[in-house]
C-alpha cells in the first residue's frame, strides 16, 4: 500500500511539471527504500543517491512531495531523506538546465573545453535584456549604474559586483545586460553566464564522471567573464562550496570580472562559509527593491509598447497599483488582461481590467507573516516571540498551530518558510499543525470562533 502510495507520489509530479528538467536529475533517482510506523505515524524513508540530492529536494521538492502524499492519504506521515549510494547508478546524465545546453557541444562528453566563438556566447545570452531596455528608477538606478560601470571597464572596478533582491525584480535582466554590453564591444572576451543550480548541476555530473579538470577549464581557463545568478543555492554543500571558492580566486587573481546574483544578501545565505561570504562583500553590493508606483507604470507602458498593447493611462496606473510584489507578477497581470481581451473580442479598458484582476487589490498584497503571527499573538494575549519560542505549553501550541493555519490559508507559503517562521521548525510539524486545527475546528466550537474572529481580522487588513 506504502508503495502504492508513492508510484502515484511520483507520476502525479511528473505529470504536473512536465517541462522541469531538474527533475530527471534530482528527483527521479529517488525511491522509496522503507516505511516504518512511528507515535507521529507512517515514517517514508526515500532513498537519494548523494547529499546534493538529499539537499535539493529538501530545499526545493520537499513541500511537493508532502503535498501529495496528504492528498492520497489522511493518516500521519513524515518523510525521512536516507543517501543511498547506489541508486547513483540511476542518475540521468546531466544536461546543463539553461542555455548552456544549446552552446557547449555535449560537456560530458567532449575532450574540448573551448567556447570562445561570438555566436556561441550569443545563445547564451537572452539579446532582449540590455540596458537600453532597463527600466531605470529610485529602486534600481545604484545598481544599474554598478553594472554599466562595470561592462564599460570588466575587471577594473567593482569586483565582485554583487546584486541583490527580491525574485522577479530584474537582476537576471541586469546580468545579461551586463554580458551583452561586454561582448558588444570587447568581443575577444569570453563569457560564460549561468545559475548557480546548473554550476551545481555540472560539478555533480563532472565529480560522477571523473572529469573535474573539464570544468575548471570551463569556468576558470576558458572564461573572462563569470555571469552567476541565483547564488543563494551555494550553501549546499562543503565541496561545492570549495570548488566555487577557488574559482572565484582565480578570477580575482587574474583580474578577470565576477558579477553575481542572488535574492539575499551574502551575509543571510544559509550555509554559506565565512571565506565565500568575505570574498563576495569583497567588492560592491548594490540592491534592486520595488519599484515605485510611478516605475511600476513606466516598466507597464514600456512592455506594453514593445508588444504593440494599445493601453491607457487609467488602465496602466490600475494595473500598476495592484501589481507590488514583482516586475514579473506587473508583466503576469499585462498578460492576463491582453489574453481576456483578445478571448473576448474587446478593447481593453479599465472596466475590462477591474473584472479581470479584480481578486486582487493593493492591500491584499501587503498581508504578510509577520502580520498574521501578530494578530494571532495579541488575540491570545501573547508574545510573538512566544510563537517562535520552544515553549509547548497547550495554549501556545494551540495558538502557534492557529497561526500555522491561517498563513497557509492566506499566504503562498510552503511548509519549510512556514516552520522557519516559527523558530525553524520542520514540514512535519507543520503538516501536524494544520491537520490538528482542521480536525478540532469541527468539534472544538471555541476553536472555531477564534479562527473566525481572526479571518475578520485580516479581512479588515486586506478587504477580503
């Protein structure tokens, strides 16, 4: 029945991301090698070939994997990761996840490690993100100046150049456009551009195949240029971690320019050792924040421009003011308002982008977890560092679990933020947390009406 239970685990994930190619190389060796019945209930012990694998889907696959085990089954259950070193042997060979792919003439195969053509460079970069089409405003200009500094004189400034903020922003923009403005007008030299996940993809593939010196050819002999996004996934793991120490010597070394990307500062990435951390406030930090409601419209119209939407003040402004999370959720809402348009055959206006986006509004977007954990708090007469606190006294936990509850329902959050919000708790505990208060609010009326007080509450936050 365990089995069972997990063969439909599986293809249900594959059948709900059939385009992520990560999936092949990290989830699939799983299996499951074991259950066992604990007082928490069914123990899954799912077997992964390395710590990479252990590490990735614990950071990137675990709340899917939780999710769909709660759907085929009400019992409790928790999930343990166990490296088994021969299921190595099922790992698929690793294809690089980005363009990369397109332009390195099969890595793991090739005894030739040299990619210094212009028009394979060209593949690599995306030729629409340059600075010309860079919204610039308050919330972005330091380090849009920080990154045309350095693609007018690689090597010589700022290095490393670090970018940081929240996902969606334009960071991935600024990169490319840093590389395309380089390989515009100094075409002798070579760069490579990546995410730190397909860095790790390829090191685990080359550590597999015995073909190490292939990849430090790659990144550091055959590169002037190191384009790196996403480098939050460096805390996974010590080897890893020194073979991105070096390379970043070399490249400081030889004052050959580094500019990384990365949604925190280095100082909040997690795992991340003290020497890496150093090296990567060695040079400039710049942040990218939100833009503006006033950007938020000039980065709409321009988008709309190049894709020939005819939009008008009022429509952008609206579509501006909902729009606070990201440059991506902006270009989301564009998206759906131009597709209703067309589906219907109508122009769009402003009332056509009220029902479309109406579900959503400025002050639904401001809810956060910190603001539930408050409002929880105070309606239990507590602390919020009580909620975060070890304690395990019943009226904390109770209150604690209502919390749990409510960002569930509110917030698009999964179970491991969830735990680290409340003092790095882990998925388990929070499954057990929301399945408790779903259960007792049926039975327990008390319960009930304090979840209820506190829907009103965020509903006089957020107006829904």
């Amino acid at each position: 029945m365990k089995t069972q239970i997990w063969e439909s685990v599986k293809e249900s994930i594959r059948l709900k991301n059939p385009t992520n190619s990560y999936l092949e190389t990290w989830f699939d060796p799983t299996e499951l090698v074991g259950t066992e019945e604990s007082h928490k209930g069914t123990v899954f012990k799912l077997g992964v070939p390395t710590d990479f694998h252990k590490h990735w889907i614990s950071q990137n696959f675990l709340d899917n994997i939780c999710q769909e085990i709660s759907s085929l089954t009400q019992e409790p259950f928790q999930i343990q990761l166990v490296v088994v070193p021969e299921l190595e042997k099922k790992i698929a060979p690793v294809g690089p996840t980005c363009e990369l792919s397109v332009n390195d003439q099969s890595f793991a195969e090739s005894n030739s490690v040299g990619y210094s053509s212009l028009n394979k460079q060209r593949q690599v970069l995306r030729s629409e993100y340059t600075f010309s089409t860079f919204v610039v405003g308050r919330n972005n200009d330091f380090a849009h100046a920080a990154c045309y500094s350095v693609a007018k004189n690689p090597g010589a400034g700022y290095n490393p150049l670090f970018i940081y903020g929240p996902t969606g922003m334009g960071k991935t923009h600024l990169l490319n456009a840093v590389g395309n403005h380089i390989q515009e007008n100094f075409p002798q030299l070579k760069i490579r551009y990546a995410s730190t996940e397909t860095f790790l993809n390829e090191f685990v593939s080359s550590i597999r195949r015995g073909e190490m010196h292939k990849l430090r050819k790659r990144y550091r002999e055959d590169c002037d240029v190191l384009l790196l996004d996403d480098i939050q996934v460096l805390g996974r793991g010590e080897a890893f971690q020194e073979e991105f120490f070096h390379t970043l010597n070399s490249f400081f070394d030889s004052r050959r320019q580094v500019v990384v990307a990365s949604d925190r500062i280095p100082r909040d990435i997690s795992g991340l050792e003290d020497r890496i951390r150093t090296r990567l406030e060695w040079g400039l930090v710049a942040d990218i924040q939100m833009p503006d409601l006033e950007t938020r419209v000039a980065i709409l119209k321009y988008k709309a421009e190049v894709r020939n939407i005819a939009l008008s003040d009022e429509v952008a402004n609206y579509i501006a003011s909902i729009s606070k999370r990201s440059i991506r959720e902006l270009e989301g809402n564009l998206n759906k308002v131009k597709m209703y348009s067309e589906l219907l055959d109508l122009r769009i206006t402003l009332d056509l982008s009220r029902q479309v986006l109406g579900a959503q509004s400025p002050e639904t977007q401001q809810l956060t977890v910190e603001d539930i954990q408050k409002l929880t708090a105070e309606h239990y007469q507590l602390k919020l560092q009580d909620l975060k606190s070890s304690s395990r006294s019943k009226p904390l936990v109770v209150a604690r679990q209502v919390a749990m509850y409510l960002i569930k329902t509110y917030l698009e959050k999964s179970l491991i933020d969830i735990g680290r919000a409340f003092g790095g708790r882990d998925h388990t505990t929070v499954i057990s947390a929301l399945r408790r208060i779903e259960d007792l609010q049926a039975k327990d009326s008390d319960l009930h009406k304090d979840i209820e007080d506190l829907k009103r509450k965020i509903h006089n936050i957020t107006g829904v």
